[in-house]
C-alpha cells in the first residue's frame, strides 16, 4: 500500500478493505483519483497497486449497480460489474468500489441468447418452408383419392411425380435444418478419410436423375481428398441444387490439384450473382433479390457449403463466371490416392 494511500486511511480501515472481499476493491476520491485498492483489483486491471493509487479511476461512479468495460494494457477488455457506495472520512467525499469481473457470463449471456434468436428464426423458416409443399401434397393426394377413377392414366402419373417432387424437397429441407442444427450445436468433429473425387462426383449425378444430363464434368480420376465423406457429399449437393435452383444448364463440375489443395468448381449459365448481393451469399437464411417468387429455398445451403468446408480445414467462395453465370468454388485438402475408383 502506498504511502498516501495511509494518510487517507488509517491500517485497521486499510486491512479491512483489502481483506473483506475477493472483488476487486477501490476508493476514489471526489476528484475521480484512486486513493487505495486492493490485490484483487491489481489482477483486475492488469496494473500494480503503485501505478494504480494516484491515477484517475476514468470511469463514471455514482452510487448504485452498474457494468463498465474495463480496457486493460494492450487493448484487451473485461466487463466489469461496479456495485458503489459513499461515505465521508476525515471529512472528504470518497466513494468505495467493488468490481467483479462478468466477462464470462455476459459472453455465456450473449451466446445464448444468439442461439435462442437462431432457433426462433429456424423455426419460422420451417414452418414457413414446409407449409406450401405440405398443402400441395395435401390437395394433390385428396384429388387421387376423390377423382381417380375418372383420371386418365398420364394424369395419375403427372400428380403422383408431382408428390414426388415435393415430399424430395421437404426431405433436402429436413436434411438442412438438421445439417445447420449440428453446425450450431458443434457437434463432433469430421471424420476424415481419402475420398476420390470423382468417385463422389458420379455419385451426386446419379442422385439429381435426369438434370445429370444436363451436367459435364472434368476431373482426373486419382484427384483425392482429406475430407469428410458425407460433408463433401453434402457441400457437392448444396452446389448442385443451387446451380439448378438459381443458374440455368448447362453446368460444369471442374475438379483439379492445386498447390497441395484440391479445387471443386460448380459452373452454371444463368445470370450471374448481382454485384452487391456478393457479400451476403454464403450467409445464413440470405437470398438473392427475387429468388422468392422464383424459386423454393431457405437460404441454408451455402451457408452449410462454406461451414462444412471450413471445418473440414478448406474454404467455399464465389467467382463469376468467365463470360456469363455463377462459379461457386471449394477447397479442401488433397490427400495421396490410396485406391482406384471403385465400380
């Protein structure tokens, strides 16, 4: 304890202070200079007693409860909770500060709260999402059920892919929220394994069915990734769809080694990503201007690309294309071929 802080304070009161509370103690005079702390506040502030007592306190005090960002040597902070008291001694104003560092909980706070507000958008965007092909299934199947006998066999046909195609959306639905619900919960880390490239490539064709003519591939066939299997799958797939969702086919699927990385390019004809909406592609629940009334979507999938690949120790990005459409880009690392292409 410094030697003007004892002028202030007599021992008894000065032991007193210091040993009362695990908090970071200080008195700060009427003039806003701190006469005495304690060692806790030291660890507080990052400063030792000496560099502490004379200086300005440099926060506002009045008595009552109140949160201050502390700003400690370096540039680093703490959120501080004051709880400040007044009393007078020797006949001056002084006012006693007991600090507590919640810069711990304010984060726990701060994160749970963000997850709360991400679940509650989740959900709207479920609901919403799953209304309309909920409703057309719903009138579709009630037409088979109540006019069958008097629909012409193509027509059956016609309403039954018609089903089809929206129970497969509501299922690739599911399969994102799910998806964006284990990015949120960090749950587990990739299992990474040696995924020949176009071994993976054949296979996301063969599950888009018909729109797989529609699509040419260029990719060496020893071109191996450290990758998780599945992920990759889901990031090749999130990029199949929003080519056929948002550009126009033909699409190309560019596969190639690059510098110790292996880079995936999805290619489509359509009219390109609008200058100022490049920023916000690859955000959660974000949808290019008009693509509501255009098309289904929630705005999950390149979000879940750009996660997925990042956990996988890669990246996902937008170029445009070289004369016209969207090339969505992924990297991820190259791993030394262990095994020919299986079929």
């Amino acid at each position: 304890m410094s030697e003007h802080a004892s002028a202030w304070f007599p021992d008894d009161i000065i032991r007193l202070i210091v040993t009362a509370s695990a908090d970071g103690i200080l008195a700060v005079d009427g003039e806003g200079v701190i006469r005495l702390c304690n060692r806790a506040a030291e660890d507080l502030f990052a400063r030792p007693a000496a560099d502490l007592v004379g200086s300005p306190f440099g926060y506002p005090i009045a008595v009552g409860v109140s949160e201050i960002d502390l700003i400690l040597p370096g540039g680093r902070k703490r959120v501080v909770e004051m709880r400040v008291t007044a009393t007078t001694l020797h006949g001056k104003r002084l006012h006693v500060a007991a600090l507590r560092d919640v810069t711990r909980r304010r984060d726990i706070e701060r994160a749970l709260q963000a997850a709360l507000e991400r679940q509650n958008i989740v959900l709207a965007v479920a609901a919403h999402e799953l209304h309309s092909p909920l409703a057309a299934i719903s009138v579709l199947a009630h037409v088979l059920r109540d006019n069958g006998a008097g629909l012409t066999q193509q027509r059956r046909a016609e309403i039954t892919d018609r089903i089809i195609e929206r129970i497969a959306y509501l299922q690739a639905l599911v399969r994102k929220l799910l998806t964006a619900s284990r990015i949120d919960a960090a749950g587990g880390s990739p299992v990474v394994e040696h995924v020949p490239v176009l071994e993976v490539v054949i296979e996301q064709l063969a599950g888009i069915e018909e729109k797989s003519r529609d699509v040419r591939v260029t990719c060496p066939e020893g071109l191996v990734a450290a990758v998780d299997r599945a992920e990759f799958c889901e990031m090749l797939a999130n990029y199949l769809e929003n080519a056929f969702s948002y550009g126009q086919p033909p699409v190309q699927i560019q596969g190639r080694a690059k510098a110790g990385w292996v880079e995936v390019r999805v290619i489509d004809q359509g009219p390109g990503v609008p200058t100022s909406f490049v920023p916000y592609l690859f955000e959660r629940f974000r949808r290019g201007p008009g693509s509501e009334r255009r098309t289904d979507g929630t705005g999950l999938g390149l979000w879940i690309v750009r996660n997925l690949a990042q956990a996988n120790g890669g990246d996902a990005w937008y170029e445009p294309g070289t004369r016209r459409g969207a090339c969505f880009c992924l990297r991820l690392r190259q791993a030394v071929a262990t095994r020919a292409m299986s079929g």
